[in-house]
C-alpha cells in the first residue's frame, strides 16, 4: 500500500508524456493507471466539508414539541436557519426532547456543533438514519453551553438528537433547553 501511494504522489507530481503507467502490486501482478484518473481520485478526497444542515441548502427541522413565548414560536425551524439570534427551545416536561434535521440528499457527515441559549444539554444521544431505521453513533455528556464534536464519517440523509437530560435557568419559567443551531458539517 506505501509503494501505490507513493507512485500515486510520484506521478500525480510529474508532466510526463506518458499518460499510462504500470505499477506492480504485491501479488506480483501488474495494473495500468491513467494518470488523470489518479489526479481526479485525488481532487475528490479533498472536498471540502460544509454545514450541510441549513435551511438555504433544503434541510428541514422538526421536533416533538416547542415553546411558545409571548406569541412567539421558538420552532425547530430556528436551529437551521443560519442566524445564532434566534432559538428552538423544547416544551418543559416533554423528555426526551427530539431535533430531527432531513437532508436534501444524502451526505457523508463528520462533525457537528451545537450552539445553545440559557438552557443546555447535559447528556443526548446522536442518531443517523441508514435508509431503514436510526442508529445510534455518539453520546452527548457535558456541564456546560454548546458542543463541538468529529466523528468518523457516516453516509445518511437524516440525523436525530434525542435530549435526555438538560440544564435550564431558575428563572425561566419553561425549564428546557435552547439551540441556537445544530450544524451538522459533511460533503
């Protein structure tokens, strides 16, 4: 595998007429690489990763439950919609509190980073959807506002929050949590 990526490098790295070369493998056979396609491999394994869950890119938000404040519905909506002045906060009461965000397509995700208002999460469990049911990839335990975590990479069209517990001032008069956003980064 050292001697492939090297000759990958190597040829990637030279201006050769020859556009055909023959690497031998360990089993002692021979293979043909176009040195093109090589380069192409190489530009696709450095796409950039990016907040795939944002309403401007047709990622949708839901819930089981939001607070309504002087009128005001603090949706799910909010957590995608770019702006940190805005907020989804849960009904009190309602444990386990969900955040659901659907893709527009599938994406391979690695990151998330939740940005939290007043009310925080102190354990959740992350969940990606693989086409027939959620599964479970990452558990949330923490004692303080927002979270950033990486991940190895999962390929999904969705991911679930499920907020099992959390911290809320005594003066709010709903005891939930806040989130101002929930980035999930991929490509």
């Amino acid at each position: 595998m050292k001697t492939f990526i090297f000759f990958c490098l190597l040829f990637s790295s030279l201006a050769s007429a020859e556009q055909i070369m023959n690497i031998h493998l360990k089993n002692g056979q021979i293979s043909k690489f176009n040195i093109n396609d090589i380069k192409k491999i190489t530009y696709v394994s450095k796409k950039e990763i990016h907040n795939v869950a944002l309403a401007s890119k047709g990622a949708i938000a839901t819930d089981n439950g939001s607070y309504t404040y002087g009128g005001d519905n603090q949706s799910s909506s909010r957590v995608i919609d770019g702006n940190e002045k805005t907020f989804w906060c849960g009904i009190e009461g309602n444990t386990p509190q969900t955040l659901n965000i659907i893709f527009r397509k599938k994406y391979n995700i690695s990151r998330i980073r939740i940005a939290e208002a007043g009310g925080f999460i102190k354990n959740a469990k992350l969940y990606y959807f693989d086409g027939n049911e959620y599964v479970y990839f990452h558990t949330i335990n923490k004692n303080k506002l927002n979270y950033k975590k990486s991940f190895p990479s999962v390929v999904t069209g969705r991911i679930k929050l499920v907020i099992n517990n959390f911290s809320a001032p005594n003066s709010w008069s709903n005891k939930t949590v806040c989130v101002r956003s929930f980035e999930v980064f991929g490509n």
